[in-house]
C-alpha cells in the first residue's frame, strides 16, 4: 500500500507519520526531504548544480542549501532548473525504497507528491494543513532561518486544494490530530 502525505513545509507530515508507524510495524516512511538533500552529495549532481548556478552555491566542500534556496525559491525558472538536475537521482532512490518495501504500508511525505507519479500511484492521500503562525515557528526553529526567509518559500509554495485528498488533517499538534490519525489508520488502512 502506498500512501501520499502532503503538506507544506513545516505543517508537520513527519509528525504524522511518526504517528501512524506507532499502530504497526509494517509501516515504513520515507521522507523525500532525505532523499533530495543525499542527492546534492553526488558529484555529478553538485558538479551541475555549480555549472547552473554559479559559485555561490557551494562552500568549498558541499552545496550551500541556503544559497541555493535564496536562488531557487525567488524564481520558478530557476527552481525548474533545480528540479531538472535533482529530480532524475530522486525517482530512482524513491523507486528503490518503493521496490524494497513493496509487501508493506509505504508512506511518502514530501510537500510536491501532487507534481510526481506517486500521487496517482497512491491508495491514499493524505493533506497535513497547518496555522502559518506554527508553521514559521517550526521553520524558524528547524531551520535555523528567519520568519522573512521562511515567507520566501512560503510564496513559492504549491497551493493545495482539499478536494484533491482522501484526507485532510488540520494540525495543531492536539489530541484531536492524533484521533484523526487513528481513525484514518482504522477506516483506511487496517481495513485493506
């Protein structure tokens, strides 16, 4: 069974995650997040993403993130040409995962499924919605950036429409999230 977990950035996909793996062992996660950061190591990846985007982007030993991000997240030109780099490694790690857990729960958490075959491959999908006011507090925290870098790339967030989504959890972290989660364990994933 796959499952697509979709939000923005910090509404908290990892959390409830976190909480289905807590009703079986037969549930793996996979945050695409992991993937997508592994992927900037790879010589060939780095090698390019200098070449695209100039000498900012790297610190002598590895990709600056943060440089990148200033680029990528002011400009859906240049995001295009990290996705065209990054995007290609991406699949094939996403596609080993898959094909490693196939007999169990797989749950994919990763704010641009919606973009990706993985959304239409889905049994399920789930939206994690959250307050902006939580959201730039975890980031800030997280992060380690400021509330203006955070709105940043919450203007070059993809805009999410519930009826897209088997479900939709609105996150404040209260008890409330954590019954929703086992009733959509309970509905939808226990029962198949």
């Amino acid at each position: 069974m796959l499952i697509c977990i979709v939000g923005k950035s910090c509404s908290g996909k990892t959390y409830i995650c976190e909480l289905l793996k807590q009703y079986s062992n037969n549930i793996v996660h996979l945050d695409i997040d992991t993937i997508s950061h592994k992927i900037l190591t790879y010589p060939s990846v780095y090698t390019e993403l200098q070449k695209t985007f100039g000498p900012s982007v790297w610190d002598g030993s590895s990709i600056n993130r943060k440089a990148l991000a200033q680029i990528v997240f002011n400009s859906e030109t240049e995001m295009a040409k990290l996705t065209d780099i990054t995007w290609p490694p991406m699949e094939i790690a996403i596609d080993e995962f898959i094909s490693q857990n196939r007999n169990k729960i797989i749950l994919l958490d990763w704010q641009l499924l919606l973009k990706t075959k993985y959304y239409e491959l889905s049994d399920l999908k789930i939206l994690v919605d959250s307050p902006l006011e939580i959201r730039t507090s975890k980031a800030i925290m997280r992060d380690r950036i400021t509330k203006e870098a955070f709105l940043t790339r919450e203007k070059a967030a993809y805009q999410f429409n519930y009826n897209d989504f088997d479900y939709v959890i609105n996150n404040d972290y209260s008890n409330k999230v954590k019954e929703k989660v086992k009733k959509i364990y309970d509905e939808s994933i226990i029962s198949r």
